[in-house]
C-alpha cells in the first residue's frame, strides 16, 4: 500500500488547468493499479472529451508516476465510461469551488 500512497500523493501535484484542483480530489482517477511489482496502470477520465490538455496531462501523469521510486513503468488509459461529473469530486474540492 505504501507504493500506493506515493502515487496518490504524486498525482496530487497535478492540476486540471482550468480548475484550482488537483486530478485526484476532482475524481478524474478512477483507478490505480500496480502489477508486477512496480508496473502502474492508472484509469483517468477528463473534465470533458475536449479537454485542452488531453493530450498533455495524461503524458505528464505517467511522467510523474513512472519517477515514484518503487515503480517500474507507468501506463495511463483514459476512459470517458462513466463520465465525470461534479459528483465525483471530493468534499475537499467542492469546497474550494464552492459547490457545497
């Protein structure tokens, strides 16, 4: 689980562009998966289809997840099934957005 915990906290320092928050309290990763001793699969979605860094941010996920020690490669697979919404984010981030 430690492993786990350091990817957590490294997806925590990348923020959707458009909004103040970081991909891991707006939902946007709907799962974590670490395989072989160190082979990280991460499911994402977008904020939208079109999102401006849907070509970016998912490269800069397995970027920064492949350089967590204790992990060997990093694969992102985006995913649009189920699609996000607002619903998905943490308390914390609805919060900061002032949704609640």
């Amino acid at each position: 689980m430690e492993l786990e915990n350091k990817i957590v906290d490294v997806l925590k320092t990348i923020y959707d562009p458009e909004i103040p928050v970081d991909i891991f309290e707006l939902g946007l990763i709907y799962e974590v998966r670490i395989e072989n001793e160190g082979d990280v699969f991460v499911d994402m979605t977008l904020t939208s289809p079109n999102c401006p860094v849907a070509e970016t941010m998912p490269k800069e996920v397995e970027d920064k997840v492949a350089a967590v020690e204790g992990v060997k490669s990093a694969k992102v697979n985006i995913v649009f099934d189920p699609p996000w919404d607002k619903d998905m984010m943490s308390e914390e981030a609805k919060l900061e957005l002032g949704f609640l």
